[in-house]
C-alpha cells in the first residue's frame, strides 16, 4: 500500500500503484482525516464507482467512470443532505434527463441534452 502525504505530513491519499501509476483501490483524505474520495483506479485513470464526501461530512456526489471519462448515473448532494442533481453521462459529456432540486429536495428542473 503506497501513501501520500500533504506538505505537514498527513496522509492525503493510500492506494496501490502499478508501473508508476495508481491502480486499484485508493482512498483519499480531508487533512482533518475524514475520507475525501474513494474509487479504483485503473492504469492511471478513474475506473468504476466513486464517491466524495463533504469535509464535515455526508456525500458530496458520486458517480462512474470508464477509462477516466464520467459514464452512466451521476448525483450530486447539498450540504443539507438533501439531492442537488442527477442524470447520466456517456464517454463524459450529459446526456438523456438532468433533474436539479433545491436544499428542500424539491425539483426546479429539468433540462434534457443529446
């Protein structure tokens, strides 16, 4: 397991590294220690399911990539807890219905992209 570290020495992020790229799970860190991100990394690129949490905590968003391009569900949350947005993306760009909400959780739109 490699680790690296902020400039004062906590560790910022841990995962596994094959010919000089991460590869694998890796974990990274608020410098308070509370998780930043999780996800695989494969040959250097975001591969998989990811998640990122608020530096307080709950979620921040998550989402897929394939080959270090955002693909399928993706959703976003307010620091209420409450969604902020969701739809999907194909090869990194929106595509199909994005449903954006307000910090009640209440819809305030809808907009569709090819």
């Amino acid at each position: 397991m490699a680790k690296e570290h902020f400039k004062d020495g906590t560790v910022s992020g841990e995962g596994e590294y094959a010919d000089g790229e991460r590869d694998g799970p890796w974990v990274f860190y608020f410098k308070n220690g509370r998780v930043k991100a999780k996800g695989v990394y494969k040959a250097g690129r975001l591969d998989g399911e990811w998640v990122w949490y608020r530096e307080g905590g709950g979620l921040l968003q998550q989402g897929s990539f394939v080959q270090g391009l955002q693909e399928g569900t993706w959703r976003r949350w307010h620091d209420t807890g409450n969604l902020l947005d969701e739809g999907s993306y194909h090869h990194g760009k929106k595509t199909g219905e994005w449903i954006a909400y307000d910090k009640n959780g209440a819809e305030t739109k809808r907009r569709s992209h090819p």
